[in-house]
C-alpha cells in the first residue's frame, strides 16, 4: 500500500466530475444565460467516437463549442455525446472525460486544464479560474461616524 495520498489524481477526478455536473445540468435545463463553453480534447484517446473525416481533420487535438445549437447531450459516468453542426452538417461525437484537455466558459472567465503525462514528466490537474483580488489596506482603529451629520 501506497504511503502517500495522491492529490494529483484526486483532484483529476474531482474537476472531470464538476464538468460531469455541469454537463447533466446542461443536458436537464440547457444553457444558462450567456454561458457557452470551449471543450478541447485528445482526438487520439481511447473511446473517442466522431465522423472518419473529423478524425483526419484533427488527429491530435480538436475543439468543440457548445453555444448555439447542439442536441442529444447525454451525459454518462464515463463521457459525453453530443451532436453538433459542422457546416450544416450534424455529426454526433462522443468524448470520454479523460480525452477532455481543456474546459473553459469563457462568460464568466473559468477554465480547467488537464494536463497529461506526455506534457509534464508529473502529472497535475491545473485549475485556470480569473479571479481580481484587490489588496486590504492595512487595518486600522475603527471610527465610528454617526449618520446625523449627513441627514437634513
């Protein structure tokens, strides 16, 4: 038995299912808002499943947006199926999570990268999420204003 807890794969395992969740609400309510979503995937993993001619359009790498117009999400324990138009023509494509490389909703800046074992020598989930912090000032004493002063 293992002496260390491997966070880089749980974490792995937790974002793959925030975009499992994200996915069945989608699939239950539809697109909220603005919301719409850039998937990129590795065309080379196992239990892909598109059109002979996208595969040899993209061998390694392609990217979906779900915005517009796409039908029959399903989303299961392992994956997604998705119909998407290409050109007028509607082609159905199923994408496992562990294919996904890039989740990004771009309407409310958030994105999650996965990356692989063949792009860094250790593997580590990256989570991309903008976030303005702005600095506190340094803390002092509080004052107590009374509001008479502003009333007429």
């Amino acid at each position: 038995m293992s002496q260390d807890i491997d966070y880089g794969n749980l974490m792995h395992t937790a974002m793959r299912g925030l975009i499992k969740t994200v996915l069945t609400s989608v699939s239950e309510n539809g697109l909220p808002g603005s919301h719409h979503f850039f998937i990129t995937f590795d065309t080379r993993q196992d239990g892909v499943e598109l059109a002979d001619w996208l595969r040899e359009r993209y061998p390694e790498e392609m990217t979906i947006v779900m915005q517009h117009w796409f039908e029959n999400l399903e989303v299961s324990d392992t994956g997604f199926a998705i119909t998407l138009n290409f050109g007028d023509a509607p082609e159905p494509l199923y994408i496992p999570y562990s294919a996904i490389k890039t989740f990004v909703d771009p309407s409310v800046e958030f994105g999650l990268r996965f990356e692989s074992p063949e792009d860094e020598e250790e593997f580590e989930p990256v989570v991309e999420e903008s976030i303005e912090v702005e600095e506190e000032p340094d803390q002092q004493d509080a004052e107590v204003v009374s509001l008479d002063s502003f009333r007429k």
